[in-house]
C-alpha cells in the first residue's frame, strides 16, 4: 500500500462541490378560457348541444386573444376549435330525424 507521503492529492486544494442552479421556468397561470372551451365543445360533440359548440368557439376566440404559452396553448385551442367546428356541423347538417308514420 502507499504511504501518506507519496499521495499526490492536495488536500488542502480540495474544494466542495456546488451544484449549477437549474433554469426552471416559472410556472405560469393555468389558461381557464381554454380548458372551459374544451369543456364546451365536448358538450357540443357528445350533446349535440348548439349552444356548447357556439360557447366553445367563443371561448376558444378569448384564449387565443390571451395566449401565454404558445405551443401548449396553441394545442389546446386548436382541439377545442376543431371539437367546437364538428359540434356545429354535426348539429346543423346532421341527419334530420325522421316523423313516425303510422
């Protein structure tokens, strides 16, 4: 084994570690307009409620106008524009429900 004597190390160099502060981003307001537009237009689609796809269409509109993150905000709204879309075709141009006839 070596002695004491013949360790290069310098033990008084010897610094103690710190760790790099990580850049995390500070977390940002949850968008409510746009998870109240998803909400809406689900309701359209499943419902077919009009008035759910037109609300989701209008909330879609005031999410957009206040975007914070683009691309998870833009995700977001586009799902629920798209759901809102085929709530109102669904619901407008759908098949009409035929009269009973006896």
């Amino acid at each position: 084994m070596s002695t004491s004597g013949s360790d290069p190390r310098l033990p008084s160099a010897a610094k103690p570690f710190n760790r790099a502060p990580h850049d995390v981003p500070p977390e940002l307001p949850v968008d409510y307009s746009g998870f109240i537009a998803v909400l809406f237009a689900v309701i359209g689609v499943m419902l077919k409620y009009k008035l759910g796809s037109w609300l989701a269409i209008v909330f879609c509109a005031q999410s957009l106008v206040n975007m914070k993150n683009m691309e998870n905000d833009l995700k977001q709204i586009s799902m629920a524009m798209m759901f809102a879309i085929m709530g109102l075709v669904t619901t407008y141009m759908g098949p009409r429900p035929s009269s009973a006839k006896a």
